[in-house]
C-alpha cells in the first residue's frame, strides 16, 4: 500500500469517528441545554446563541489544546452542569445566571492557577461529589415514567428503542431517540407551519450581573460539578490513552473560553469524557503521535453545527413536553446510573453520600441559595464529624 493511500485511509478513520463524536455529543444532550436555557428565562434567539457559543467554544478550545499539545484533547460543554441549571435556576433571572457562568468559569482558571485550590478541589470525596451529581440528574429521570402516561404512543416506543439499543449499541441509543423523536412528531403534525427557517445564527451579547445568592447556588455548584463529572474523567481518559494531559493548560483555557462566552450564554466549557474515547484509541489512528489531527474536523463540524444552531432550536423547541421530557431524562439514564453506583460504593460513605443525595434531590432553596451548594455542605459536614470521630477512636 503506498504512502498516499496509507494517508488517506488515516484521515477517512480521523474523520468519520470524529463525525461519531460530534453526533453522539449534541444530538445526546442539545435538549437538555436548551430546558437549562430555559430555566432562565432565554428567549429564542437568547437560546440559539447560547447552543453556538458552546460549539464556538468546543471547537476553538478543542484545536488549541490539540494543536499545542499534540494530543487529542477534545473539549465539549458540561452536560451535568446543564441539568443543574435546568433543575435548579428557577426564579433565576438570564443575566444572573450569565454570571454565575462566568464566575464558574473564572474559579476554574483560579483552581489551575493555585494549587492548594486545586487540592482541596481533588479532595472533596468522589462519594459526596457523585451524590450531589445524582441528585440534581434525579428529577429528569423521574419525569419519565409521568411523560409515559401522558403521551404512551409517542413515549413508550422511545423508551423500548432506548433500552433495545443499549444492550448492543448503548453510544448510539440517546441520538437514535432523538432523531426517532423529531420523525414522530413531524409525523403527528406538531410542527406548526412557520416553524423551522434557516439561517445563519447570530451570537447575542447579554451584559451578566453579579448576584452573591445566584454565584453560591448556582455558579459554585456549576464549578464543581463540572469539574468532578467533565474535567476529571477526561483526564482519566487520555491518560487510559496512554497521554499524560497537561491539566494547568487544560483548566486555564477552558476557563478562560467560558469566562468569554458566558455573556452569550455559553455556561461550561469542559473536556470530554464519552465523546473524547470515540477519538482517542486505535480506531482513530494507530499512530498515537497522529490522533490529535481530530481536531480539525471536530472544529469544522462544530462551526457548521453552531452555524445552524438557530435551526435545531427551533425544531426541537417545537417539540412536545412530554417527548422533552422522555428525551431528556433517557440521555441521563447512564450518567445517573454511574453516580449512583460511584455514591455507594464505599460503605462507610453511604450515610453522608445519602444525605447530600437528599438534600440535593429536595430542590430545596436557603437564604437564596439552591439545594446542589446545601447537599454538598450537608453531606462534608456528615462526612468530616464522622472522620473526626473514627480519627479519636
């Protein structure tokens, strides 16, 4: 086989599982990051924004990074930090919340920067992080079984493609529903006549406003989660890889890129873990030295997508709730799933994982400040007296 052949099959391998990744990790969870948008009151064009900012985002980061390093760093918008926007922002204004992105954003670079951040950051245990993690993706799933019954034909063929899917096919199971999901409803005729134009999407500035209440309910939470869910497994990942990442540079720029696009909506700018093991193995390139070329059409798939943005918007905007709903909490099935069994796996930090899990899943509000920041303060205060306590005996 000549060398130009051989070049041509290693970008045919480069592009297509990168092609993977990038279906596999919008159409997985764009809903989710539209019900988070608007949680906080976005409107439409505000909504349409915020998706192209996290895809400017991922696709300016993701070729940085690769391009530097020479690795395939692969960055993608933090799927747990939507879900608690979506679950935990209500009464919360879009300008607030840009904020508290953006104060997110900046502890990230902060936690690079100084390093006993960074320690006390890595020694919150893995077992209260999962459970703060479990109890704000709880809601969504739960609303699944009530979509069952509000709309069965429409909800439960998806739930049977799902779970049909995922004992074979389980990367492909969330996309396939969402693409069977928009068939059946333009099938139903749910779309209404002027729905659906196309155009390119324009990026709209919102000044954020900083509001203490809304930065502890939300951004610091936001930081965390983000940062325990997205920025460690990704980590993991290429280091599974056989890549050591440089995690100063990872954090700053990724905290950089979401400090600068927070005013367009864009709430986390993270690596990936899921879609980011599409590309880094053999099945990209079995030159390891070679694998960061995926960063070039990851970056071009995600201009185009965040170009279109405005267009899924509004297709999927004019879906049913219930279909939302059903969608939504089937792509949180498996991260759900992870927490859970990440909450309970050392017993003797089930008690505290429980407590934060609970308190977390209350949607309770204090002093203004949502239930994710007092399940955490919960569950380490459960956890370092019954540490203290053992110490002493």
């Amino acid at each position: 086989m000549s060398d130009e052949a051989v070049s041509r099959s290693g970008w045919f391998s480069i592009i297509s599982t990168t092609a993977t990744a990038v279906v596999v990790g919008f159409a997985s969870t764009i809903l989710l990051i539209m019900e988070a948008a608007q949680a906080v009151g976005a409107t439409p064009s505000q909504q349409a924004s915020w998706a192209a900012a996290l895809c400017f985002g991922q696709a300016v980061t993701t070729l940085y990074l690769s391009w530097t390093h020479r690795m395939p760093i692969i960055t993608a918008w933090s799927t747990p930090g939507a879900a608690l926007i979506a679950t935990s922002a209500s009464g919360i204004s879009y300008e607030n919340a840009l904020g508290a992105f953006a104060v997110a954003g900046l502890l990230m670079c902060l936690t690079a920067l100084i390093k006993p951040l960074a320690r006390a950051i890595a020694q919150i245990p893995a077992p209260i992080a999962a459970a703060m993690l479990a109890g704000v993706l709880l809601k969504y799933t739960l609303g699944v079984p009530a979509a069952a019954l509000s709309m069965p034909l429409f909800v439960l063929p998806l739930i049977i493609v799902f779970f049909g899917l995922r004992l074979s096919f389980a990367l492909f199971a969330v996309p396939v529903v969402v693409v069977l999901g928009v068939a059946m409803a333009a099938y139903a005729g749910t779309f209404s006549a002027d729905c659906c134009t196309a155009g390119l999407t324009r990026l709209e500035w919102t000044t954020p406003r900083f509001d203490g209440a809304t930065i502890l309910s939300l951004g610091v939470p936001l930081f965390l989660v983000t940062m325990a869910s997205q920025n460690l497994p990704g980590f993991a990942v290429l280091r599974a890889s056989g890549y050591e990442p440089p995690v100063t540079s990872c954090l700053l720029t990724t905290g950089f890129a979401s400090m600068v696009a927070a005013p367009f909506g864009s709430h986390a700018i993270n690596l990936a873990a899921i879609t980011a093991s599409l590309v880094t193995g053999p099945d990209t390139h079995e030159d390891p030295a070679k694998r960061w070329l995926v960063a070039w059409p990851y970056a071009v798939l995600y201009v185009a997508v965040g170009l279109a943005a405005a267009l899924f918007v509004q297709v999927l905007g004019s879906l049913p709730a219930a279909l939302i709903t059903t969608i939504a909490g089937l792509a949180l099935f498996s991260p759900l799933m992870g927490s859970v069994v990440a909450m309970l796996k050392e017993a003797r930090d089930i008690e505290s994982a429980l407590i934060t899990f609970l308190v977390t899943a209350s949607g309770i509000t204090f002093f203004g400040v949502g239930s994710a920041f007092w399940g955490l303060v919960a569950g380490l205060i459960l956890f370092g007296a019954r540490h203290v306590i053992a110490s002493k005996k």
